[in-house]
C-alpha cells in the first residue's frame, strides 16, 4: 500500500530538527520528500507544507507526525 501525506509545519526552523529525526528513522519506507513553503517579497515564511509519498509502516509514520503536527493522509 501506498499512502500520500501531508505536513502542516507552522515554525519550520524550530520544527526541522524533530521532523528530520522521524523521516530519518521511517527513512527506508519513504519514497518521495517535498517541501512546500511560501516565499515573501526577498525572504522565506516561516511555515510550509511536506508531502511525502510513504510504502508500508504507513500508520506508524502516521502515528509518530501526528504527535506533533497536522498530517492528512490519502491511501491508495
């Protein structure tokens, strides 16, 4: 099974840290990483969106984002 997820991340630069450790231990059942963040006139917000395209352990995954931030999941 395969899932698509999305992370709502509201103060990247305090959260990279946290988020990395758990891509990094779900590393091997994560196929695709995307970052999403708005840029404002000559400078990065603050917040973004992650999609990532994860095979199997998905409600693990689920489990361990969703802890900590807002994650919408569609399996297929």
């Amino acid at each position: 099974m395969t899932a698509i997820m999305g992370i709502s991340l509201e103060n990247r630069t305090e959260e990279a840290v946290k988020f990395q450790e758990i891509l990094t231990e779900h590393g091997c059942n994560i196929r695709t990483r995307i970052g999403l963040h708005p840029i404002g006139e000559y400078k990065c917000i603050n917040s973004g969106i992650i999609l990532l395209e994860v095979i199997n352990d998905i409600n693990n995954i689920y489990d361990c984002l969703s802890k900590y931030w807002t994650v919408q999941i569609m399996k297929f």
